[in-house]
C-alpha cells in the first residue's frame, strides 16, 4: 500500500490546535469521488498541533488490477475548527 502525502499550510501563524477535513474530488465532475473504489476513503481530518505550520493529508490509494498510468483528483480542505 503507498500513502501519496500533501502539505497543508497555515498562513496566519502557527498559534493553537486547527483542525480540518479534507475529501477528494473527481476533476471533470468536482463531485466526491465513492470511498473504495480508487481510494481507501474520500474523506478524512488533519490536524495541526500547536507552533506547527504544516502537516501532512495522507490519501491512501487503493491497489487495484486495473492498469492505471497516471490519477488526478482534487483534494478539497473544508470545516476548519481552532483559531
């Protein structure tokens, strides 16, 4: 199994525990792509402690026969709690 990591990035300081959710997109539709057919899940959260300015969104691709060269899908960072 890979994890394909992407940077999510604070740019009003670094002060308190954010939190946030993340889904990922079909690019021609932009609509919410089905948990488990390309990707172990289609939504989930990170977090960034307190003082950190970035973390990681781990989007876990899901091994398949199906012969696939290249993915694009859109990963959309909605409902931000924290300061």
């Amino acid at each position: 199994m890979y994890i394909l990591p992407d940077r999510a990035r604070r740019e009003r300081g670094a002060f308190s525990v954010v939190q946030l959710q993340w889904e990922i997109l079909d690019p021609k539709t932009k609509q919410r792509v089905e948990d488990g057919l390309d990707f172990e899940s289609a939504t989930g959260f990170t977090e960034f402690p307190d003082g950190v300015p970035e973390t990681d969104v781990e989007i876990q691709p899901k091994a398949d026969l199906i012969p696939e060269f290249s993915e694009t899908f859109i990963i959309r960072l909605y409902a931000v709690t924290g300061q």
